[in-house]
C-alpha cells in the first residue's frame, strides 16, 4: 500500500543510466522511470532490466515504472519484466476504457502469485490523456480494480483533441474539473495532475500547480528536477494554515463539547465541513512530516 504524499511525480527516461541515478536524489515523492515515450524502440527491451536495477538500489522515494501503452506490443512485457518488490507502482498511460485497467490488474495479481508477492501491493496508476479516454472517466475511476488515483496528461489530450495548449492553460479547466469530481464520485484519492513542458517558464508553472491544487489534485507530475521544489511547496501546507487548521479545530471542540456546531473564529465561520478540511490539512501535514 503506497504512504505519503504524492505531491511530485518525476519522471526519467529508463535507458538514460546518469540520470536515473540523479533522479532520486531531486526531492521527489516519486521517480517514475520510463519505458514510453522518452525510450527509442530499439531500446524499449532492453531498458526493463536496466529500470529493475535501478529500483533495487537503495532510494528515498517510492519508485514507478511507466509501461508501454496496453494495445501496444510491449505492455504485458513491459509488465513481467518489473514487477517485483522493488517496485512500488506502475504507470499505464493512454488509458481508455476500464476493461484495459481490469485486464492489466489482472496480469499484475497473476505476477505476484507467481513470484510470492503480495497480492495487490503495487499500484496501478492510470494516465487518461485522450477525448475518448476523458468521454469514460467515470467508468475508468470506477473499474474496481487496484487503482487509487487517476493522473491526467496534457500532452497527448491536447494533440488528441487539437486544442491549442496556452501557457494560461485555461483550455484545461474541464478537462480537469472531470478528473476531480469523477475521482471523488468513486472515492479515489484526489488525481495527480499533467506535467508543463515550458522549463524555463516558472511562474506559468507555478501557477498551473497552484490552479490544480485548487480545484482538488494532490499532486502533479513533473519532467524536469527545477520543477520540484515548487511544486512540493504548492502542495504542502503552509506554516499558517497548519497553525490556523489547529486554533479552528480546538476552538470547535471546546463549542461542541458545549453543544454547539458552528462558531466564528476571527470572523470566519466554521462548522463541521470546515472542521474536515482542517483535519485534511494537519493528516496531509503529518504524512509530509513522517517522510522526512
């Protein structure tokens, strides 16, 4: 069972071996080492094994592997070659249809009674990044399957839907309000959002960061290590809010325990749905916290 934030998602490309070294020293919650699109085809077999050495060496953040597309001819390949305990999660990207989560989830329960794992321990991360894939959200969060949390990805959306991809990414509002509520409506965790390809532009990515936080997300997943520490801060818990999550919180149990279950504090009303987003923000502050 995965523990923690998942406030940044790194990804580094699997056949690269000098930066798959360097990547899991970035900070990151989690390194995602690829097999997809940063892996030629004439080294898309020959990378499994080297991600599986990189994972068995010892890291501080929890380590993902991201497969080959399912209609691709390197999925389930893909799949036998990393599974094991070195691994934490895989990453299975253009997904469209729940049928293609149960089918893999399947091959991966399959796996781990093979090799003496236990059973379900590995997360399956979906990426939806089409229209179609987007037109099934609310079958795909709901397939039942191991899944957690859905991860959006912009970049192959956008091409898909032939949107014009924006430095404001206003263009991403729905896409992104589906993700949200679809996730909740299933009781998942809340969505990682899509990675921002302009290195150098800082503040637009600061800001697409801070415009997923709000509207739910827990994290976002990155491509470059300059990336990471913004987007730990956006998704961490400022010093205020925890001290004020804290006065809020002890001021309504005094109420209750009073009889009453609405009160103000500083002029800001509050009662029980404030209370739980409080207790949200001291549970993700803790979990931040215990991962040091």
């Amino acid at each position: 069972m995965i523990k923690g934030p998942l406030r940044t998602l790194l990804f580094a490309p699997g056949n690269h071996p000098r930066k798959v070294e360097k990547v899991f020293h970035t900070g990151t919650d989690v390194v995602i080492l690829d097999l997809e699109d940063a892996v030629a085809i004439s080294e898309k077999i020959a990378t499994r094994a080297t991600v599986v050495e990189a994972l068995k060496q010892p890291r501080p953040n929890l380590g993902y592997v991201r497969v080959n597309a399912f209609d691709t001819e390197y999925c389930f390949g893909d799949i036998h070659a990393v599974m094991g305990d070195w691994l934490d999660g895989i990453m299975l990207p253009k997904v469209e249809s729940a049928a293609q989560l149960e089918a893999v989830d399947w091959m991966m329960s399959a796996i781990e009674r093979e090799r003496g794992l236990e059973e379900g321990k590995i997360d399956l991360l979906p990426i939806v990044e089409t229209g179609l894939g987007l037109d099934r959200i609310d079958d795909i969060a709901r397939s039942g399957t191991r899944v957690k949390r859905l991860s959006f990805g912009a970049g192959d959306f956008t091409r898909d839907m032939g949107y014009l991809w924006t430095p404001d990414e206003s263009e991403l509002n729905y896409p992104r309000s589906r993700f949200a509520v679809a996730s909740r409506a299933a009781r998942l965790e809340p969505p990682i959002d899509t990675v921002f390809i302009d290195l150098r532009d800082i503040e637009h990515f600061e800001k697409a960061a801070r415009t997923a936080m709000g509207l739910g997300f827990q994290g976002k997943l990155c491509i470059h290590p300059s990336q990471i520490d913004i987007c730990n801060t956006v998704f961490t818990p400022t010093d205020a809010q925890i001290v004020e999550a804290k006065k809020h919180i002890e001021a309504f149990k005094k109420a209750e325990a009073e009889g009453s279950a609405s009160i103000q504090v500083d002029g800001y009303f509050i009662d029980y749905p404030i209370i739980e987003k409080a207790e949200r923000i001291l549970a993700l502050a803790a979990a931040i916290s215990a991962r040091g």
